[in-house]
C-alpha cells in the first residue's frame, strides 16, 4: 500500500496519501459515496453508544484533535 511506503520514508503520514488509499479502497469496494460520509455515520455511532453510557472519551478527542 502506498501508506506503508509513505510510513518507511517519513515519521508521519500525510493526508493526502491517507485520503487516496480511502478513496482507493472505497473505489475497489464497488461503493460510490465519498470518506466525509464514513466519518459523519461513525460520528453519529459513536456519540449514541456514549449516550448509551459507553465511555468512547478518547476516540472522540482524536476526531476533534483534542
């Protein structure tokens, strides 16, 4: 995967090659909608379970850059 190629060559990923292979993937899936649609289904998710009492606090500050 270009992902792996781009970790041996520098310490971070860059979101550019992260948003190709997603793009990649989706495309190779046969699935026609765009990544922004996954983060705000997974958002969505994520934000029932905590109402539901589960505790997701650090997942969420990942998505919000916290």
């Amino acid at each position: 995967s270009s992902m792996l190629e781009a970790q041996k060559r520098i310490d971070f990923m860059q979101t550019t090659l992260v948003t190709r292979d997603i793009r990649e993937a989706i495309t190779t899936a046969g699935l026609k909608m765009r990544p922004y649609v996954f983060s705000s289904l997974f958002l969505n998710r994520f934000r029932h379970s905590r109402e539901q009492g589960l505790n997701i606090t650090p997942l969420e500050a990942v998505h919000y850059g916290a």
